[in-house]
C-alpha cells in the first residue's frame, strides 16, 4: 500500500544561541510574505536583533563548532547526540570574516565577557 501526503510549508524557523550576550537569536519566515528576525532574553523578553547582536551569533556558531569538533577519530563527536561535526572556515573569504569578526569583538571585551568554567 502506498501512500502519499500532500503538504505545504506556510512557516518556518531557525533559532541560534549568542552566548555573549545570552539571548536566543531567531528568524521566523511567513511563505508567502514576510521575515522577522528576533532575540529573547533569559527572561523570555522580545528584544529587537541588532547587526551588533547578528555579528556576537556569528563568532559563538563558529567557536561552538570548534569547541564540538575532534581529534579526527571520531570518538569525542561520537559522546554528543544530534550534532555534525564540520568545518566553519573553509575559504579564505570565510577565514576573513571569521578573523574581522573576531577583532572587533575582542575590543569590546567586558561588554560582552561571559565567564564559563573550562575543565
């Protein structure tokens, strides 16, 4: 027996975590129609997605990915379910923003300094 199942995608989402600042990032896209991109706090509070924010989301998704990469044998990736292991920085053109993202961030420093225990 088959059987087929006709659907359509009217929303969708996509959520990231800066944890500079400590907000969930995200986009809601309305087909047909609009886009909306956000942040909540910790206290659940809409708050207005600035470029300042967008660039912090950046740098942690890059150094989240780093941070869940292994030695190459696999067995470190293999402990956390539900995550791929790639490579954030493939071109040069990436490494730029990577680096340029890094710079500027850096002189912010106690701005956006989060204090995480590292084993």
């Amino acid at each position: 027996m088959l059987l087929l199942f006709n659907f359509e995608l009217y929303t969708d989402g996509f959520s990231c975590y800066n944890a500079f600042s400590r907000l969930d990032m995200r986009v809601h896209v309305t087909i047909p129609g609009s886009v909306d991109s956000y942040c909540i706090d910790e206290r659940g509070d809409k708050r207005i997605a600035s470029d300042d924010l967008w660039l912090e989301t950046y740098l942690c998704s890059v150094l989240r990915a780093y941070s869940y990469a292994d030695d190459g044998s696999g067995d470190t990736i293999r402990k956390i379910m539900g995550v791929r292991r790639f490579n954030p920085v493939t071109t040069t053109e990436t490494e730029h923003r990577f680096l340029q993202a890094a710079e500027q961030l850096f002189f912010r420093g106690m701005e956006i300094y989060v204090f995480c225990d590292i084993d």
